[in-house]
C-alpha cells in the first residue's frame, strides 16, 4: 500500500514544514507516503480566483490522474468526520484492494471543479476555513492519527 499526498505549493512557514516532516516521517512506519509539491502558479492581476482555478485546473487535473488509486479530495464542500470516523474510512480504503490512496490538497484559491468530479472521495477537514498550509498540517496529523487509532495504539485519547 502506498499513500501519495499531491500539494499545491510548497510550505513557506517553517514551523508548519517542521512539524509536517515530522508526521511524515511517523506516517512511513504505516506505508511508503511520497509528497509531491505542485508547483503554484500565480493568477494574473485582473484574474478572478475562479477563472484562475479554471486556467490552472488543466494541470492540477493531469498531476491527480498520473497515478492510478483511490483518489481523495480534500475539500470544504466534501464530507466532515471526527478522528474516529476519519480513522475508519482510511481502513476501509487500505482494505479496499487499491494499492495507491491518493490524497489532494489545493493551493489558496482551491481547485476548478474539474477535480471534484474527477475524485472518488470528497473531505473536509472542517467547516472552517483555514490557510493552506495550515491544511497541509491537519492533513498529516489527522493522517497519522487515524492510523494510531487503527493499530490501538496511544496518540488518540
């Protein structure tokens, strides 16, 4: 099994990249994990977040299509689960038979909706907005967490 994060940008907040690596690195003693920073383009000065997803949705497109899995988007529309519930999704999806777990986490101006539809799974990490960065960090925590919880061992209390 092989857990692939696609992330739109590279982390600038040194605090947030320490603390990612770090739950990286736990992650590995589950699946091999590879992250694969897209790199971020920028919009235009009269370019509308929304016609700048859709200019850029082409290339996010191709880069979630590379590999063949389940692919998992992350999303605010998507659905919102506890740690627990989180926890069981990922197992189902390990037992599921794929041999790659997909995960998509967008830049700042999120994604066309090209991707929704391309996505087998749509979650949210909350009803809240946070920056992306910050995205990326709950991401592997809330990653690492539920497989604490699959393997009962003591991080989820």
């Amino acid at each position: 099994m092989r857990l692939q994060l696609l992330l739109v940008g590279k982390t600038r907040n040194a605090a947030y990249h320490q603390e990612i690596v770090e739950y990286h690195r736990r992650l590995g003693r589950y699946f091999d994990c590879e992250v694969k920073e897209i790199r971020e383009e920028k919009p235009g000065r009269r370019e509308t977040p929304v016609a700048f997803c859709r200019r850029q949705g082409p290339k996010l497109l191709a880069e979630f299509n590379k590999s063949a899995g389940l692919k998992i988007l992350m999303d605010e529309r998507g659905r919102s689960m506890g740690s627990r519930d989180f926890a069981l999704f990922l197992q189902r999806a390990l037992q599921s038979g794929h041999q790659n777990l997909i995960f998509f986490c967008g830049g700042p101006f999120g994604y066309d909706s090209s991707l929704r539809d391309a996505a087998d799974h749509l979650i949210s990490l909350s009803p809240m907005t946070f920056p992306h960065e910050l995205a990326r960090l709950l991401l592997f925590e809330q990653l690492y967490r539920a497989m604490t919880i699959i393997n009962n061992e003591p991080y989820h209390y």
